[in-house]
C-alpha cells in the first residue's frame, strides 16, 4: 500500500484572519502620517502662493508709482482700479481653480467652483494695502505707498482669508480683504475674524505674506498680540 499525503496549498481561516489584522494595523499606522504629509503639503504650496502674490503686489507697486494694489487686487479690469492679477499672469488661467489664488487646504473645506474671478480666489489682502487713489490719504490718514512704510517686514500683505461664506448659485465667497474698508469698526470685524480658531486652517496656524516679502505660519496665540498693534496694519505707529 503506497501512502499519499495531500497538501491543498489553501491558506487555513486561522492565517487570513492574521494576515487581515497584520494589514489593519499597517493602515492604521500609515494612514495619520500620510495624513499629515498631505497636510504639510498642501500648507507648503500655500507659502508658496503667498511668496508670488506678495512678489506680484510688490512688481505692482514698481509699476504703478509705488502705490499699493487696488481695491480689486484679485481681477484685470480697465475700468476699476487695481489690476495685480495682471501681475500674476491670471488672465491666463481665467476659469481654473487650482491657482495661485486658491489655497489647496481651503479648496477641501470651502471650495470655489465659479469661473467669476470674485469667486475664484482664498486669499485676503491687508484692507490698508491697497489703494484707490492719493485721496484716501486725506480721508483715512493711511499710507497708500511702499515708500510710507516704515517697518514692511512688520505689516500684514496677504493672508488666508478669514472670513467665508457661501453665496446661492456662486459657490463659496472668500473676503477678497481684511478689513473690508479703512476705519476703524471695520477693522475692530476683521480681529474678531481673526480671533476665530476656523481661521487657523493649517495644523492650527495661519499663513501669512508681510510687505517685505517674507512669509510667516503663525498660531492664534502668535496672532492675537499683533491685532492691536498698528504696525501689524498699517506698518508704522
């Protein structure tokens, strides 16, 4: 008698229920870090957009007498002042959402989906840096150039907008400036803004260009001490 033994090759219910759990464990562990990679990610192209508008608001100002960008930073227009977007080269990508405008992090919370250019954009500009002509010196006792900066390393340019909402038929609508106008009430609005934690979009930080360029990722508790300090605003005492 010739005795055969039969070895099937099958995994037995014990060695799948191993191999799913060693699985389990190995996305559980990668999936926070990749997480964060993303996160560190998305953060990093948002300094980086930052870096070119706060680059393109200074080009502005070489090219147009040192003033300071326009009320409507965000758009190429004959016939309303401003005109920065001309600088960034965004008639090009006119209808893209994925821009230099856009910041990556807030696309996946607060996405805007319209081809208009007041919808096609995340990012705020200091309300006190930008100009509508020599008269708001008279009206508002406020720079409205470059050159009346004393400490630009020390004034706020552009910013993840802290203020959003959505707008029936258009999308999310981010605050194009912060503050929206030059007295004072509107200013006390944008520090209240500012002091909401929903702000602070990356890992509980705030990006932020200054007008000599450079680029700060800053917490609330960073934050909150510059609100009341004119410099912050305005660049000078």
């Amino acid at each position: 008698m010739i005795n055969r033994s039969h070895s099937s090759g099958a995994f037995t219910l014990m060695e799948l229920l191993v191999v799913v759990a060693i699985v389990g464990l190995l996305i559980s562990i990668l999936i926070p870090g990749l997480t964060y990679a993303r996160k560190m990610a998305d953060s990093a192209r948002c300094v980086n957009n930052l870096r070119q508008l706060a680059i393109g608001g200074l080009s502005y100002g070489a090219d147009n007498n040192g003033l300071f960008p326009g009320y409507y930073w965000y758009m190429p227009s004959q016939v309303k002042r401003g005109g920065l977007a001309d600088q960034l080269g965004l008639y090009i990508v006119k209808g893209k959402m994925d821009t230099v405008m856009t910041c990556p992090t807030a696309q996946r919370t607060w996405p805007v989906n319209s081809n208009d250019y007041p919808y096609n954009r995340t990012y705020a500009i200091n309300g006190i840096a930008r100009s509508c002509g020599s008269d708001e010196s008279v009206f508002y006792d406020i720079p409205i150039r470059f050159s009346q900066i004393s400490n630009p390393e020390r004034m706020m340019f552009f910013i993840d907008s802290p203020n959003k909402y959505m707008v029936s038929g258009k999308g999310w609508y981010h605050d194009h400036c912060i503050p929206t106008q030059k007295w004072a009430s509107a200013r006390t609005t944008a520090i209240t803004f500012m002091q909401d934690e929903a702000a602070y979009i990356h890992s509980k930080r705030m990006n932020m260009a200054f007008l000599d360029g450079h680029i700060e990722s800053l917490t609330k508790q960073e934050v909150t001490p510059r609100l009341n300090d004119d410099q912050f605003w305005k660049g000078s005492d």
